[in-house]
C-alpha cells in the first residue's frame, strides 16, 4: 500500500468518526465538541454571497446593501463573485454551494500531502480537524476554495510551472490576500521566478486600481474579531473594547513587536545564517513558502479570523522533515513551532476550559496570543533561510546601492 493510500484512508476514517458523532450525538452536540459558537443557520459565511441574489434582484448592489443576509452583513467580496448570480445561484443553493466548498478543501489535502507517511500523518490530521480549521468548514468559509486553488498551484509549480500561475491569478482575484502565494515560485532560477512574480503582480496592481472603491467597501464591511482571531492588531482591538485610551499604548507594543521581529530578520538576511535549502525544489518546500507567506503577510495586514490559519496546513509537511533534520536548533524550532500551532489551533477548546477559572478567559488569550506569535516569527525566520541564493544577492546589491548613497 503506497503513502498516499495510507494518509487516505486515515483521512477516511477520521471522517467518518466525525459523521458518526453527527449521527448518534446530534449535529449542534458534534460541533460543540470544538467549541466552535454556532449560527441560527448552517454554512453562515456561504449565505453572505447565495442571499445576494435578493438583493440583486431588488435592484441593489449586496456590497452597499444586502437585503436578503440573515444577518444584515454587505456582500464582502469583490464584484467578481456576482457573476454566480447569472448562474441563477440563490439561497437555496447554500447547502450544495457548502458542500462544494469543503469537498474542494478535502481535495486539495489530497492533492499536496500525498506522500506524508502514516506516522506523521497522525500529527497532520489533529492539526486538519483541530476546531480552527472546522470552524472554517462549519461556516462554508470560501477560504475552503482559496485552498484548493493554492493547492493545484504547488501540484504544477515544478513541471508545468507557467499553469500554476492561474490558480494563484484566479484566487487573488477572488480574495486578493493569495497574491502573497508568489513565493511558490522561487524554487525557480533568478530570472524565470521573477519574471512570473513581476508579471503577476502588474496584473493584481491593474485589478486592484480598476476596483478600488469596491475594495474600501469590502474592508469597511468586513468583521473583525478579537476571540477566536488572529493577527498582529488583536491585542489592540481587545484594549479598544475594553478601555479605548489604553489603545494608543496597544499600537506602540504591536509596533515594537514587529519591528523587534524585522530587526531580527535584517540580521539574518545580513549574516546569512545557513540556508535550509539543501533539499532542494521539492513539493514540502514549495508548499512551506506558500503557506509561510500567507500567513505572515495576512498576520501583518489586519486581523483574521482562526479558520484561515488552514494555511498552515501548508507548511506542516516540512516542518516535520525539520524537525527530523539532525542540525539541533533547527530541528528543535521546527517542534517548537509545531506545537505552538497545535496550541492556537485548538484554543477554541482552550477556551471553553478556562471557563469559571479565576482570570482563566485572560489567560486563555494571552497564550494563544503568544503561540501566534511565536509561530510568525518562527516562520519568518524559516521563510526566510529557505529561500535561494539569488534572493540573498538581491539584498546584498540593494545594500551595497543603500551604502553608496549614503556616501555622498
């Protein structure tokens, strides 16, 4: 039995279990075993885009005025998405459209991890059905088909490299963030890889200025959260709930976080601590840089909610190879930051026993603030000594021009 096999059919019965819990215990039960708050309908985040079709046929824009959501909430997507509606897509569809979804997330594990070993499977399928990610699911998230489509990106990436540029284009113009998944392509030389990430990111820059108003309403509609979230700005989101003079002392943490954080980075890009690319362009490494950079850009950016920490899924194989690797500090981070993303992961659960615990819910935040953290600095760092020669040239030019100017 080959390891695709293996991780399928342990996928398989993990599946099962979960729909037999559905079965015997009841649906509302089986997801209360995550800790995941559940909405008066199912699948909430698919009902934001199948109920615009009331609003589309009211004659109104559902990214100003949604007037068929349950939930009052605006259409946050780009305008692209409306083009369901000429499909004739309703809510009746929301189940169907759901399922889809999540089909389309099962198959994209399928298609990235199909070589983990049954042994580190059992590490990989916690951190799959962890509540974060089953979060993302229950609500029919379409993070779900961003992850599909990053996934058939690293399939072609090494042998049909000039196809794996659509998915990445497709998904970026569904949800702008995966644009940050170009760094799938510098397991390629110099000047294919940059040629690919030049010619992407001028056609983003042309969609993004062409939509432009319709972004600044997608960001003024969107939720942010502060439980059962992530990203640099949570910690001061929470002090502007609770004491907002306190924010401005919030921003001034989160500041020097990160810009502790990139003074670290520029020593390690100065010192050029060793390289962990002696593997090679392998599919690992591919999804590790993907998934890496998803998560660091979107962390920095704003504030997420937890289901979209799915994308670590993507650096999970690698990690693993690390944490085998027999040069000690690496191996050792590469545990640390497998750990603490089981931590976040599964913080859901972390809460709801905290519960009637003296300052247990604060507690309860402040670790999982600090394993997302720690996970975006140890992936940074990561990333960033993944990365090829060539980079590394690049930034020693710059720095070399930087200095010249700075002589005259």
């Amino acid at each position: 039995m080959n390891q695709f096999s293996k991780f399928s059919i342990i996928l398989l019965l993990s599946l099962l279990v979960i729909g037999g819990l559905f079965r015997v215990i009841g649906f509302s039960e089986t997801w209360e075993l995550w800790n995941i708050p559940l909405k008066e309908l199912n699948f909430a985040d698919v009902r934001v885009i199948t109920h615009g079709a009331d609003a589309i046929a009211a004659g109104k824009d559902p990214l100003v005025e949604n007037i068929g959501d349950p939930w009052g909430r605006q259409l946050n997507y780009p305008r692209i998405w409306q083009l369901l509606y000429l499909t004739g897509l309703s809510e009746e569809d929301t189940n169907l459209f759901g399922v889809t979804l999540i089909s389309l997330f099962l198959s994209g594990i399928l298609i990235f991890v199909s070589k983990l070993r049954s042994t580190k499977a059992v590490i990989f399928i916690p951190l799959l059905l962890s509540p974060a990610i089953m979060l993302g699911i229950e609500r029919g998230n379409t993070d779900l088909l961003i992850f599909f489509l990053l996934s058939l990106s690293i399939f072609f990436v090494e042998k049909r490299v000039w196809i794996s540029i659509l998915p990445i284009i497709l998904a970026s113009v569904l949800k702008l963030y995966p644009i940050l998944a170009l760094s799938v392509f510098f397991g390629h030389e110099k000047k294919k890889a940059l040629t690919i990430i030049l010619i992407s990111m001028s056609i983003m820059a042309l969609y993004c200025f062409a939509t432009l108003s319709d972004i600044l309403l997608i960001k003024e509609s969107t939720l942010k959260g502060i439980l059962y979230s992530h990203g640099a700005w949570v910690f001061e989101n929470l002090v502007s709930k609770i004491h907002e003079p306190w924010q401005y002392y919030a921003k001034i943490l989160t500041v020097g976080l990160i810009a502790f954080v990139g003074v670290r980075l520029i020593y390690v890009l100065k010192k050029r601590i060793p390289i962990i690319s002696d593997e090679q362009n392998t599919t690992e490494l591919n999804a590790f840089r993907l998934g890496s950079s998803i998560f660091v850009g979107t962390f920095l950016l704003g504030i997420n909610w937890d289901y979209r920490l799915m994308f670590w899924l993507f650096t999970v194989p690698q990690l693993l190879n690390w944490s085998e690797n027999s040069t000690r500090g690496l191996s050792r981070q590469a545990i640390a930051t497998l750990i603490f993303m089981a931590i976040s992961l599964w913080s859901m659960v972390l809460f709801r026993y905290s519960e009637g615990i003296s300052y247990g819910s604060l507690i309860a935040f402040g670790t999982n603030e600090f394993a997302d953290w720690f996970v975006f600095a140890s992936l940074l760092f990561l990333f960033t000594r993944s990365l090829p020669e060539w980079v590394f040239e690049i930034f020693g030019s710059l720095q070399k021009i930087l200095r010249k100017q700075q002589s005259r």
